[in-house]
C-alpha cells in the first residue's frame, strides 16, 4: 500500500508538472494577452510599430567546393543559406511565430530544403557548437528563437565584428559566422512535425494553421538593433514564406502581426510575405 500510495503521489506531481508547462505555453500561444482579450489593454501608437522590419539574410552561397565537400549530407549545388530575422523596436520582444485556421504559416521552397543528416537538429538549439564546422551542419535547415547553436545567439554577418568564428572549415565564414555567445531563451513548439528538419528527401513545404513555436517570457535581440533569428534555411530553390508572429510590449501586453487579413486588434504587416 506503501508503494502503491507513493506511485500515485508522484503521477499527481508530474500531472502537476505538465498542466503548468502546458498552461504556460497556453499563455504564450494565445493571439493576444489576457488584458488584450478582456480590453483593459489599449495597443498604443508605438506598438503599433513594434515590428520595423523582417530581414532576410544570405547568409551562405555555396560554391564549387562544397559539393564534395560532406560527410553524409551532400550540399545541393547552388544552395543559398537564408537567415530570418524579425526587427523590433528596442524595449519589445518577441514571444511566439505562430499559424492559425485564419492566418497559416508557411515555409516553402521551389525544390527542397537542406536537412543535414549528421547534424540532427530541428531547431538552432539542437546545433552542437564542438561539430559546426563538420561537413555541412554549419547549412542545417531549423526554427529557433533567437539560438543558432547550443549557448550562441545568432546575429547578422553585418553585425559579427568579433573576429572569432567556430566555422573554421568556410573561407567567407572564418571572419565572420553570426554567432555570438547569449543567454537563450526557454524555447517550446507545439502541434509541429519537427520531423520535417530531418528529412533529406521531401522537405518543401512547413506550414501550420494550429501551432507555432514561442520563447517563454519573450526575447531580445542580442545587439542594441534588437533583432532575434527565426530560422535558418538553405535551399537551391525560390524561398517563399507568410509568418506571423506576437510581439510583447514593455508594458507587459502583446501585439499580434499577420501577414494578410487582420482582425480585431491584429496588425497587418506586408513585410511576412515573401512571394
């Protein structure tokens, strides 16, 4: 009975455990905060322009070396690595890139993603920092929120004036690998297939209408120009892309952005389209 009583004690705490995990990310999730759904929150001018731009860095464009140059994963020719990332205005972060029935996320390629098999990342927080410069995993296709590698942010090339690099095995990148170190946010997806980054065959098109992933209590860009990385994507194909996303404000609302069709308090942005 003993046993028995104490098994069914630590089922309850770990029910415990999940609702609350589940709960937050509820929280997070949610198209707008608790003080924006009962209106007691009045989105102000200012953000209204939380979101100042979406960038989309090129970050890599392979060469004639690179085909060869693999330990499993061969790079397709004339692959490009894109880098994505949303420009806040200082003081905002941003809490969840989400698609819903209304307003779908979509990531999609004329051809197919690059999906490194060595790497075995889904997301930038998967990345092994001690193997960026093995093979190709440098070139891994994932989402994030703001990682880049396991204990590094990622940042514009533009912006990396360091002078270090963990890519060793790229000439372009050795000055130069938009990685800084950062403290990274508590990073949650839900109703994704993450499989989808480590497919090599089929990967075309990532898409939700019920699911996103979030950084739990927000994020910051790791530089004054307060820009956080998204994904990273490398493809020989034409990227094209719709995003959404919600924005916290300093005063402890939120803001949601869409690419197309806003409703109620949502905000239009044109710039989360890429055709």
């Amino acid at each position: 009975m003993h046993i028995m009583k104490e098994k069914q004690e630590k089922f309850r705490s770990t029910l415990a455990v999940t609702f609350a995990l589940f709960t937050s990310i509820i929280i997070c999730y949610s198209p707008l905060s608790a003080q924006n759904k009962n209106n007691s929150y009045v989105i102000t001018h200012d953000d209204s322009l939380a979101l100042e731009k979406l960038i989309v860095e090129k970050y890599y464009v392979s060469d004639a070396s690179d085909y060869t140059d693999t330990l499993q994963s061969p790079l397709p020719k004339a692959s490009v690595t894109y880098r994505i990332f949303i420009d806040l205005k200082p003081g905002y972060s941003l809490q969840l890139v989400f698609g819903n029935q209304k307003h779908e996320l979509v990531l999609e390629t004329s051809t197919r993603f690059y999906n490194d098999k060595t790497a075995d990342a889904f997301t930038g927080f998967n990345i092994n920092p001690k193997y960026v410069s093995s093979g190709n995993i440098a070139f891994d296709s994932w989402i994030t929120m703001g990682a880049a590698a396991r204990g590094f942010t990622g940042i514009l090339r533009s912006e990396d004036t360091t002078g270090f690099s963990l890519i060793s095995n790229r000439a372009s990148l050795k000055l130069a690998d938009g990685l800084t170190k950062g403290v990274l946010p508590d990073f949650k997806q839900f109703n994704l297939d993450l499989n989808f980054f480590n497919n090599d065959s089929n990967a075309t098109r990532f898409s939700t209408n019920d699911g996103g992933w979030a950084a739990l209590g927000g994020v910051k860009g790791p530089t004054p120009e307060n820009r956080v990385l998204i994904a990273q994507l490398t493809t020989n194909g034409k990227l094209t892309f719709r995003l959404n996303v919600q924005i916290g404000t300093p005063t402890g609302g939120s803001v949601k952005f869409v690419a197309s069709k806003p409703e109620a308090s949502e905000i239009q942005f044109d710039g989360l389209i890429q055709k």
